[in-house]
C-alpha cells in the first residue's frame, strides 16, 4: 500500500500526535471477545451472544460489555467484579487466537511513524489486555504509550483519557476512533476526531459527529492532513 501526500502534506505529521482507538479501529477483536463473554454467560444460563451482535456492545469496557450481555436478555448483572475477572482471565489466556489488525493498519502506522507522528493508544480496554493484544499482534513498536482506564484519572469519553494518551509538546493532534466514546473524548479535548465506519458503533458511523468517516485506514493520513490544514 502506497501513500502519497504532497510535501506540505507529509511535513504536518512531524511532531504530531496521534492517538488511535484499539478494540474496532485498529484491530478486529469482536472473534475473541465474543468467545470470552459467551464463556461467562452461557453457564450461568444466559443465551450466547452471536458474533455479529458484539460488535454494538463493544467500546466501554469489559464490565459494560457484560452488562449489556445481561440487559439483553432482560436479567441483572450480579458479582460483576468476579464476572470481570473471570472474562479477563478467560480473554487474555488467548488474547490474539482469532483477532487480527484491520487491512491497512500496519502500513500506515509504519508510514506515519516514519514521518515523525507520534503515536499512541487509547482504549477503554484493561490496560493488561491492551498491552497483550498489541505485542501479540506485532504492533508495540508503533506506539509511544498504550493508556487504557486504570492509566488515566478518567476514561473516555472524558478529555483527560486523550490528553494523557497524546502527551505533552506536540505540534498538531487528532483521535482516530470509531464510537461515540472516541468522538466525545475528542470533542472534550477541542481536538479533531476520525471516525472509521467498519469499527463497533452502537450507532451509524456518520451520526456520531467525528470531522470525518473513513472506511479505509489507509485514507487516515490524507484526511489528516486535509482536517490540520483547514484548521491552520
């Protein structure tokens, strides 16, 4: 995969900063997700949750996404610290079996980092998990920082989880996200968000507000490009 930018274009990502989403913007982890929650619930005699509906219930964390699997099926969610635990466990002991980074990712990230961005995640994913996931998947050399919830005095989508992701000193910023939590934090922060539409979205990608909806990943460093010189 090529990515061609003009020279003023390329010369906007040195010193910028760039946090991504982790779980439906960079990586596609509903497979492994959905096999850990169906592993809590299922025994405790609540319907399996199938693949394709995960993906709306995934982006504020391990606790919602299990009481979402509880509302669903209109019971309440008891012991949620032990059920979080036990999701954890069960998750992280395969972390990356079926999860794979969405086509494009890697390239681009190689690419911005080679034009000086800095890079970061941040996800209201375990930050343990977080960390797993992306050195299985070969990608933590991309990032300067991987902030989930218990790295930050507050998760998305309060401003504070992206300032703590992107660092301080940088030239420009933006989010790359694909739900209202991503969106919302950006907002919070006076930053530019993008939104991808393939990503797990309780909501249609192009309601949520971001500056723009991609459906590549590839098309992020043009669109950034464009959001940053508008904007100067």
């Amino acid at each position: 995969m090529q990515i061609m930018l003009e020279t003023g274009q390329a010369a906007l990502f040195d010193n910028a900063a760039i946090a991504f989403d982790l779980d439906g913007t960079l990586v596609d982890t509903a497979p492994d997700l959905v096999r850990a929650l169906n592993a809590v619930i299922v025994p405790r005699g609540l319907p399996a949750v199938p693949l394709a509906d995960v993906r709306a219930m995934v982006g504020r964390g391990a606790r919602v996404l299990l009481e979402r699997a509880h509302a669903r099926s209109g019971a309440e969610m008891q012991d949620g610290d032990a059920l979080v635990a036990e999701f954890i466990e069960i998750y992280k002991t395969d972390v990356a079996a079926e999860s794979r980074a969405f086509p494009g990712v890697e390239d681009t990230l190689a690419w911005l980092k080679d034009a000086g961005a800095r890079l970061s995640v941040c996800t209201n994913k375990p930050s343990v998990l977080s960390d797993l996931l992306i050195a299985e998947l070969g990608l933590a050399d991309y990032f300067e920082r991987i902030v989930g919830p218990e790295r930050t005095s507050a998760k998305k989508p309060d401003a504070a989880h992206l300032r703590d992701s992107l660092g301080a000193d940088f030239a420009r910023a933006a989010l790359i996200g694909d739900s209202a939590p991503d969106v919302g934090s950006a907002r919070a922060a006076g930053l530019p968000v993008i939104v991808m539409s393939y990503g797990y979205s309780e909501n249609p990608a192009g309601s949520l507000g971001a500056d723009r909806v991609l459906h590549a990943f590839g098309d992020v460093p043009r669109a950034l490009a464009e959001i940053w010189q508008r904007a100067s």
